[in-house]
C-alpha cells in the first residue's frame, strides 16, 4: 500500500494504491504554506479510504517548495562559491549569469582556487590544500554556513571537490557542504549554478523534510517518505535532504508517468490540465523526454535532466477576459471555489464557459446560464487553438501520435485535438500526478566524459552504467532491481584522445518495498 501526494498550485492531489489498484483519491486546495496542504490532504485521504496506517509500505511526495523559494527568491541561505580551476575560468566568474536580485538574496560570495581537470582527467593546476584553508577560514569570518565546491570537469574527476570539502570541513565543522559533481552534469556554469542553488536550498530541505516527518508522525504513519525527482523517480527523504533542487520540475513528471501507467502507452503526447497552466509533454518509452537545452530555473541557467515541457497559461481557473477576449494567463488559482462564477463568485473563468456550454457538471449551472451560447463557443475555439499550437510545438514530425488528456481541468478540453491518432482520458485522470509520485522507481544518472585512448568502449559503457547504478543504490533503490533504461553516447570529434560522453539514466525498485 502506498500514498501518493503531488502539489499543484491550484490543488494538492493525493491517492491511496493497492500495489496498481487505485484504492482512494483526494483533492484538496493548495495552501500558502504548502505543508499544510499536504498535512490537509492525508488526514483527508486517510479517513476517506480507512486505510489503516500501519500497512502503508511508503509515502510519496512531489513538491513545490524548493522551486518556489528560487522563484520567489525567500527562504534561501547566504552561500559561498569555492571554485577550483585557476588560472583557467578567470574571465567568467561563480553567479556571473545570476540576476542581480538572485544574487544579492545569497550573498554574491565566490573564491577561485587552483586546481580542477581537463577533459581526460589530466590536473590544470595542482591543488593547494593551504590556499583551500585559508579560503574556508574566510567563509567562516563572513558567517556563511553553506557552501557549493565546483571544479573544472568533476564530473569526470571529483578528486579536487572532495579533498577541497574535507579541509572546509575540518575548519568549519557546521558547514553544510555541495559539490558540484554530484549535482549537474558536464558544463561548468551551469552545473555550479546548480550546485549554489542546492546549497542555498539545503536549511530550507531539512526544515521541510522535518516538516512533512512530522506531519506523518502526527497522523502515526511510519513508513518511509521518498521525494519525487524532476526525471520521473524518487529519492529517499535524506538523500532528497541534501539534493533539494532534484525536485525542481517534478510536477509535471509526475503527470507525464501517471498518464502513462493509467493508459498503457509507453510513446505519446501527455496534456496535463490544471487550475492555471496546461503542460504538455512527450513520453518516450513511458519516461518524460528530457529537455536538449539548458533549463532556467528563477532566472539562473543549469544543466538538469528535466522534462522537456511546455506549459500554457491555460487552466480551469483562467480569467476570461471578454474585451478584447482572452483566456488566462492570469488564474484564480486554489481560489476557484470562492471566487469562479459557478461558485457563486464574480471572476469569469474557463470553468465558467465549459459549465455553461453544457460540457461538464461543476458547480451552479444556473449561475452561468445567462452567458450568451455564441462567445461560449468562440472561448472554445481560442481554447482549441491554444491546445492545438501547445501539441504541434511539441511534435517532431508530421505523424499522428496518441495523445493522453489529463488533470483536474481536462474539462476545458472538449473537441479532437489536431494531429492525434486517439485520445485516450484514462480513469482516475484528475489526479494522474499523485498516482506518478505513488509508482515511481527510484532513480540515478551519470554524464561523463571518457578517453577512449585509455579504455575500450565497452570498459566506458559498462563504468558509466555502474556509476549510474551505484546512484540509484545511494537514493533507495533496491539492487538487485536496477536496470538500465536509457544510454546515450555522444562521440566528441573536436576533442583529442578519441574523447566520448555518454549519459545513462538506471531506475530500481524500492528497497525494502
């Protein structure tokens, strides 16, 4: 038995599974402190359902927190950078891509040390442990306590990293430490930005990761709590502790693999319909196609493997404007109940004109009735059009594709949608999120950068798909469970030594379940 809990900024969804059954399912509105909306939604669920609490195996959780303390730039520590890769990388200094507003909210604090690799692993300058310490008692006279460590290709020597974070660990006991080789992939920038946005997030994770301990100790649950990831798995509730930005995006992952568990379709468009945006997104082989560009998370640029999606200011509670007409961008959001027409409030949203064409069941169809049939139907072709573009941006060919329809606000889609070969609205689709975070694997992905002069390409393969393996072990996974569902390799022509960099995603059971 599991629980599956996804927050949303219109709602927090929550299901209870019976191994693939779904048992019970909830939605509550997503409240401004989201722990509550979490806590408001089990106590929901489990009386609900009469689950009895003790035979629950584990209790997954997609959440919004961490996104949104970057985006609403509260809540994030002051951080140092230490980066390692003098004399190299002068010219581009840690958070020189940041917005300022960003930047001034952590601190703005960087050192460059020597040290850091060349692509085959060979040193661009040999560490110096004594300039490592004097820059640590520096931090510690500065009263930073998190600190993000980068060097130059870490990710295929992290040497330099943890020998510079064992010296700062010794001067500064209480600091809480990243590095950068354990969070992003290859590019530098983008994988330090990411590393000082994990570092300014880490007090925030314990506080919330103690927060939701506590919120299923309130309620005696004692199974285990997993974190959902941005690449569809789960991370277990200390590993998600020191890697909060592997959230980020998780939301409409967790939509993408539940439209695919609920429909059976392993290849096809997700469109996920909430109460303010609509996301749409490619499954290939039943995990979200992963974005090819850098993602901008609050305005700063890194390298995550996240969904490629695209979401649309479309949802069930968009505010209809009818001069000029316009559906959203701007929601009611988890206001909805107060304030949509059919609610007896006085926004027009699109729920609004679904009910009063007579295409869905919400609410007080007679608070509505007085809507004129002919601007229902233009509404519904902007809405149509809206979805039509969202999909054909998403295609990479002309080829009809299965399209999956789910989320609360999937009501707003009523006609065929273009380029389509079926659309399927699967059952128990308004909460297809939640059943996501309850199925997940856990998961664990490298991106290295191997020397084939050194080693066969077999020997690369095979140490990649180990450490990728060995990640997923580290997050929760089961060992004997893991396998291998993506390998990508990418020969680099313009680098010597017969260079190649290979990307391997290994996914897992969950252990002990």
């Amino acid at each position: 038995m599991r629980i599956g809990i996804d927050v949303g900024g219109t709602n927090t969804d929550a299901v209870l599974m019976d191994g693939k059954t779904v048992v019970s399912s909830t939605k509550t509105p997503t409240t401004s402190n989201v722990s509550d909306g979490i806590v408001s939604a089990l106590k929901n669920l489990v009386a609900e359902s009469g689950v009895d609490v003790t035979t629950l195996d584990g209790v997954m959780i997609g959440t919004t927190h961490f996104t949104n303390a970057v985006v609403e730039r509260r809540r994030l520590q002051p951080t140092a950078c230490i980066r390692l890769g003098l004399p190299a990388t002068v010219c581009l200094p840690p958070m020189v891509d940041w917005p300022d507003d960003l930047r001034e909210v952590v601190g703005g604090h960087y050192y460059l040390a020597h040290g850091g690799h060349e692509f085959d692993g060979r040193e661009i300058s040999a560490f110096d442990p004594a300039e490592i310490h004097g820059i640590a008692e520096e931090i510690g006279k500065k009263g930073v306590k998190a600190i993000a460590i980068s060097s130059v290709f870490s990710p295929v020597n992290a040497e330099f990293e943890q020998r510079a974070a064992e010296i700062v660990q010794e001067v500064l006991p209480d600091a809480s430490i990243t590095l950068s080789s354990t969070i992003g992939r290859i590019g530098l920038l983008e994988r330090e930005n990411a590393a000082i946005m994990n570092a300014c997030l880490r007090e925030l994770a314990n506080r919330t990761v103690g927060g939701f301990k506590a919120a299923l100790a309130e309620l005696n649950i004692t199974a285990p709590f997993y974190i959902s990831q941005n690449d569809g798995t789960l991370m277990n509730a200390d590993f998600a502790t020191d890697h909060p930005v592997l959230t980020f995006a998780s939301g409409p992952t967790n939509s993408m693999r539940g439209a695919a568990f609920l429909s059976g379709l392993r290849d096809a468009i997700v469109i996920d319909v909430g109460g303010t945006t609509t996301d749409v997104g490619v499954l290939q082989n039943g995990f979200p196609r992963v974005a090819a560009l850098a993602v901008s998370i609050g305005g700063v640029r890194t390298n995550f493997r996240m969904p490629d999606t695209l979401s649309v200011g479309l949802g069930g509670g968009s505010i209809v404007q009818t001069d000029p007409l316009q559906v959203g961008p701007q929601s009611v959001g988890y206001e909805i109940t107060s304030q949509a027409l059919v609610f007896g409030g006085d926004v027009l949203t699109a729920t609004d004109l679904v009910v009063a064409g007579g295409k869905a069941d919400v609410g007080d169809a007679a608070k509505v009735a007085h809507i004129d049939a002919g601007f229902v139907a233009t509404v519904e072709d902007r809405i149509e059009e809206m979805v039509n573009i969202a999909v054909d941006r998403m295609k990479t060919s002309a080829a009809l594709v299965p399209v999956i329809i789910v989320g609360g606000g999937s009501i707003l889609i009523q006609r065929p949608v273009a380029g389509a070969s079926e659309i399927v609205k699967p059952g128990h689709y308004a909460v297809a999120n939640a059943i996501g975070a309850a199925i997940a694997q856990i998961g664990g992905e490298t991106d290295r950068i191997f020397s084939l002069a050194e080693m066969t390409r077999e020997q690369a393969l095979e140490a990649a798909k180990q450490e990728a393996a060995d990640r997923a072990t580290a997050a929760g996974a089961d060992a004997g469970s893991i396998e291998i569902v993506e390998v990508e390799e990418v020969p680099l022509a313009y680098l010597p030594g017969n260079a190649t960099r290979i990307m391997v995603k290994a996914v897992g059971d969950l252990a002990g379940i």
